[in-house]
C-alpha cells in the first residue's frame, strides 16, 4: 500500500546559475516562488575530480562550453564554498531547503561542513565506495542517490553499503539523458525499487529529465516520495542541462498538479459523499 503524502519537490539548479552567483540567488528565488521545497545545487573539485587528459579535452559540444578546455569549463561554472554558505543562508532567509549533490572527497568534506537537510550523491558517483563511506561516517544525515547509468549488480552492492543505514537512503529512479525521450524515462523502475527495497531505504524519489510535466504525476502516484526536476530561468540559455529543465511557470504547474493529484488520492469516505446529496436526490433512478 502507499502511502501518498505530500510530494517533495527538488529544483534542481546544478550549474544552471551559469557560474553567476547572482543569477544562483535569483533561481533560489524563483524556485521558492514556484513552491518547490528544496533548491539543489553542485560542488565539484574539477582537478581531483578529472584526469589531466580529461581537464585539457575539448568540451565535447562546443556551444555550450565556458571555457577553451573541459577544466575551464567546469572551473567556470564552479562556486566555491563561501559562495555555497551564502546560498544557503539565503535559503533558509525566505523558506526554502538548500541541499547540494557532490561529486568528489574534497567537495564532499566542504558540504558536510555546511550541514545541510541531505546530500545527493548524482549516478555518476553512486559507484564511488569511497565518497560514500566518507558521507556515511561523516555526516550524519540523509543521503539521496540516482540510479541512472548504474547496472543491477552495482545497485546491490550501493543497498549493501547502507545495510545498517536504511533510514538514511533515499533511492531515485533515474534515466541519464538530456532530455530523456518519453520512451526511455521507464517510469516503473519506481514500482521496481519500492517492491525489491521498500523496507532496506527512507523512500524512492524520482529525479526525470524528460520535457514537460505530464509524467512526474505519474512517478508520484507510483510511488515516488521526491520529485527532482532541473530548473532554470530560461531553457534557451547555453549550457547542458537548461533544455531538459523546467522554467518557473512549468515548475510553478508541476507543484500544483502534484497538490491536486495528492487530494485526489484517496477513498470515497463514505457511500454517498455530501457533494453527491442534492445530485441523487435530483437525479437518481428509483432512488
């Protein structure tokens, strides 16, 4: 049975701010505005990160890159800690939750500093043993983690490594892409991981980087707890990930759709509900 309580709602900006940290202040701004509950963002150590060969490549697409190499690139988009501090207090300043994924040791140790609700381990990093023992011995909150790109036999050693920390995962059904076609978002993995670890995870979340907002309701109904989506001011601004996220009036709908669909899910109290009263009196065959 599931239980259908109110949707968590992640915007998640990423690198979206265009390694602005006004522009970063303005999307925590607007995600608040368009209600969601959570404004995520990335912390990468780029030198540890990358190899030297990796760093001095070529963006692979050069529209959308901020630098001549892929270092630079990264480095371009990268706030550093103090500037992560400030976005979180601002924030916590207007109501907002401000959490961050990680993708290496050092930005690992500089977010835990932070202290923040949880911290999100992306797919490409669910297979890193040693960040996650990191976070595991030296945070004590949750960890949310994608499943995107990630074969079944790595999915079950990551559920072995929280065997004695099942109240701290957050699992999320994820296909890598951007955007993902509607044919590839394979929405009942939701069902899938809810069925297999239900009792060994805190809950399922559903982070899609699909287009429009038609098919998060259905993650939700199906069972997911959290709701990641990709956000931006302006889905035509250069970068990666601006055309698979949602503006503020798409996130503003999706919040309110997932509202409705929430009140919408139950079980009529009783045989005849008061609003059906006067219909049946009205309307009724041999009533």
């Amino acid at each position: 049975m599931i239980s259908y309580r109110k949707p968590k709602v992640i915007a998640e900006i990423g690198c979206n701010h265009k390694g602005e940290f006004d522009i970063a202040i303005e999307l925590i701004d607007l995600a608040h505005q368009s209600g969601a509950d959570y404004a995520k963002f990335q912390k990468r150590t780029n030198k540890e990160l990358l190899s030297k060969e990796a760093y001095n490549t070529p963006h692979p697409v050069s529209y959308n890159a901020y630098g001549t190499t892929y270092g630079a690139h990264r480095e371009y988009l990268e706030l550093d800690i103090d500037q992560h501090a400030q976005l979180k207090y601002h924030c916590e300043k207007i109501g907002i939750g401000y959490a961050t994924s990680v993708w290496d040791l050092s930005s690992a140790r500089e977010v835990i500093s932070l202290a923040p609700d949880f911290i999100k381990i992306p797919s490409a990093c669910n297979t890193n043993g040693d960040l996650i023992d990191l976070l595991l011995s030296e945070y004590s909150g949750p960890l949310h983690i994608s499943l995107g790109m990630t074969k079944k036999e790595e999915e079950i050693q990551l559920i072995e490594k929280f065997r004695d920390h099942p109240d701290r995962l957050v699992l999320y059904s994820c296909t890598s892409g951007y955007p993902v076609p509607f044919n590839q978002v394979a929405l009942l993995e939701i069902q899938r991981l809810r069925n297999e670890y239900g009792a060994k995870v805190a809950a399922v979340g559903f982070s899609g980087h699909h287009l429009g907002i038609a098919i998060d309701i259905a993650a939700y109904t199906l069972g997911a707890q959290w709701i990641e989506r990709h956000f931006t001011k302006d889905r035509t601004w250069k970068g990666t990930d601006h055309a698979a996220s949602l503006e503020p009036g798409g996130l503003a709908k999706l919040v309110r759709n997932l509202d409705a669909t929430r009140q919408s899910l139950t079980y009529k109290e009783q045989d005849i509900l008061d609003i059906e009263a006067p219909q049946r009196t009205k309307l009724k065959f041999n009533k």
